[in-house]
C-alpha cells in the first residue's frame, strides 16, 4: 500500500465525513475550530524542542499529535462499535456526543508540558492546557458543562503517562492511543541525527501500525515489525499503557515480523 493510500486507510485515519458508531456532529464543529488555532499550533511546535532538538528523543510535536489524535478517535470508534461503555462524559451528566470532544481534546494537548520538560510533562500540560480549554470550551459550552469538559479532558491528559490510573474509559483511550504512534518515522530526526537509543531503534523497526474490529475482541492492533527491536515497542511501552488502562480485555494486540530476508528471532507476539 502506498503512503498515500494509507494515510487514506480509515483503521487509521479519522475522517469527519464518513459514518461513525457514535454521534460525531459536535467533535467534527470542535476539530475544525482548533484546526488553525494559532496557539495551539505554536505550542505542537514548541513542544518538540526540549523532546527531538535537545534530548534527540522521538517526535512529540505537530505529527505526533495529528497520530495520536487519529488513533484514538479510530479507537474510540472501534470501541463504540463492540458497545464499550464509556463512563467519562456520562457520569458528569454530559451527552454522549461529549466523549469524542473529551478524547479529541485530550489528544491535541497532552504533550503540551514538554514545552517545560520532557520529565514529568504530563503534569506540566495541566496548567498550559486548562488555559487553552478554558478559552475553547465556552465557544461550545455553558459554564457548568465547560467546568465538566475541563476536568475530564485533564483527567485524560494527566493519566496518559503517569502512575495515575485512568478512571475513565476516555482517559484510557488516550493512554494506549499514546503508544500506538511507533512507526519508524517517528523516530527519523533522532535516527539521522546519530540518535541510537532504544526508543529511536526500535521505532526505526514497525512499519506500521493498523486497528480494526477483532474476532474475539472489539479492536485488534496489528503491529508489522521488521525486525526483533521492535519488540521494545510492543512489550516495554504498548503493554505498559495497556495495563492499568481500563482497557485490556478489549484490544488484542498482535505483533508480526515482516521481514522474510533474514533469520527471525521474533516471528509473532500476541498481547
């Protein structure tokens, strides 16, 4: 499949237009108002300094948010579908139409903390993203629900790469959408630039990361490695944010290694 067409894939790729298992119209008005927000498009940028240009860690800035955005939007789709119950929105008396704007958000800010420090970010995007919430929610809002929006959407960017258990289904989702962006070209300015960590070799080994309904489960996460780096993804970060997620018995996660020109030591993981 070409790049093109991938980006067109829609087990990877959200896409307002098309059908959804939930109610998208509000999510789809929310996506476009903060599509070209000035501020929020100067901290994805800003945010991949202390991340890439000083520490040569992989990508945290515009791409990465545009992925994570995508997958968990595809995720939350997926779960919807297999009638996960999501308890986020629902137990501060919002709609349903409010978890997808819940995750969306989420996804757009959580790394916004790096623009502080990569250590402990998840806690510096709490202040930096209840400013830009706080100017965003009451174009869509009434103060009592924009309070309610605020907390939820914090309480998923907080729980995504802390000791924090999620304890909603949103904030679960963000945390393993978090670790499904591991393709390899999320470690391309690290990688060029000398960057050998295990982050960046074993990002450099999945070429692709897809979701779709599965058999026995509402989502399955193929993961397509190249070589036995990737494993590192897989088991020490994907399973990481799986665990604890809320989330475990509902995605399957298969790891498959691709590459049919030399011996494999990894063939197959199964999460």
């Amino acid at each position: 499949m070409s790049d093109s067409a991938a980006d067109e894939d829609p087990r990877r790729v959200y896409v307002p237009d098309d059908d959804h298992n939930f109610p998208d119209e509000k999510l789809n008005a929310v996506l476009a108002y903060i599509e070209d927000d000035a501020e929020i498009t100067a901290y994805l940028e800003a945010q991949n300094v202390n991340a890439v240009d000083r520490m040569r860690y992989n990508d945290h800035g515009t791409k990465h948010i545009e992925i994570v955005r995508n997958r968990a939007l595809c995720l939350y789709d997926l779960l919807k579908a297999g009638d996960v119950d999501f308890n986020g929105a629902r137990q501060q008396g919002l709609d349903e139409e409010d978890e997808a704007v819940i995750i969306a958000l989420a996804a757009t800010l959580h790394d916004v903390g790096h623009v502080v420090h990569r250590d402990s970010h998840a806690y510096y995007s709490i202040p930096l993203a209840a400013d830009i919430l706080e100017r965003i929610l009451p174009e869509f809002y009434d103060a009592a629900d924009t309070v309610r929006m605020k907390g939820e959407t914090l309480h998923a960017i907080l729980c995504h790469h802390t000791a924090e258990t999620p304890l909603t289904t949103e904030a679960g989702v963000i945390r393993v959408a978090d670790a499904l962006d591991m393709e390899r070209g999320r470690s391309r300015i690290p990688y060029e630039s000398g960057g050998r960590g295990i982050n960046t070799l074993s990002s450099q080994a999945i070429s692709r990361v897809s979701l779709q309904g599965g058999d026995t489960t509402p989502v399955m996460v193929e993961i397509e490695m190249t070589n036995a780096a990737g494993v590192y993804q897989v088991d020490n970060l994907l399973k990481a944010k799986l665990k604890d997620s809320g989330l475990e018995d509902q995605i399957r996660i298969v790891a498959l290694n691709t590459n049919e020109n030399r011996e494999q030591l990894v063939e197959r993981i199964e999460l």
